[in-house]
C-alpha cells in the first residue's frame, strides 16, 4: 500500500467515524479522479484526500490547487449524469498527517465550490 492509499483509507475511516457513508473509492475517469465519494444525509461529497508527513510547505491542505479543484469538479460533473435528479453536493479536503503516535485530521467542509 502507497502512501495515498494508506491516506485514502486513513481519512476514509476518520469519516465513517464522523458519521458519512462511504459510497465509491477511486472514482476514475480519464481526465482525473476523486479520491472518495461519501454520503452525509442527502448530501453527496466528493472528498480529496492529502496525506503529508509534515506542515512545511503549508501542509496536505495548501496542496489541493486551483488546477486540482478543477479536476475533481470535472470528475464530479461526470459522475453526477447517472443521476436522473442531481443531488445536494458538497466537496471536501480531508488533510492527513502524523501526529505523535497517531495521526491529525484537518477535514474542511466545502472546501471549494
């Protein structure tokens, strides 16, 4: 296991714990991915995920770019035509890195639009 997946199955975790159910992992298309697709009620979030084994640099969460939104808003678009009426959707970040002998989560809600 890579470290993305390893981070992939961390924040997947961390948010079935908080409640959200996981619908897809890995949603892949040719122009990108999303890291997880969950379920939180009746809205549909479209979660990327960034393990990083420090802050410097400004941490996972400065990594999710204008470019990478994009992307994941592109894959998300593309996902959201098998449904005959479009769901409530939200995305997320959820920033993995290691702390002490675990692990801090910084999840941010609506990350982007």
């Amino acid at each position: 296991m890579n470290l993305g997946q390893k981070g992939e199955e961390l924040a997947c975790g961390f948010l079935v714990r908080q409640g959200l159910v996981l619908v897809e992992k890995n949603f892949r298309l040719r122009l990108g991915e999303v890291d997880l697709i969950m379920r939180e009620g009746e809205t549909l979030v479209f979660v990327e995920v960034k393990y990083r084994s420090s802050h410097a640099f400004g941490g996972a969460l400065a990594a999710v770019t204008p470019r990478k939104q994009r992307k994941v808003k592109l894959v998300a678009e593309a996902y959201l035509q098998r449904f005959s009426e479009m769901p409530i959707v939200r995305f997320d970040v959820v920033g993995i890195s290691p702390q002490g002998s675990g692990y801090r989560f910084d999840w941010v809600k609506g990350a982007f639009e």
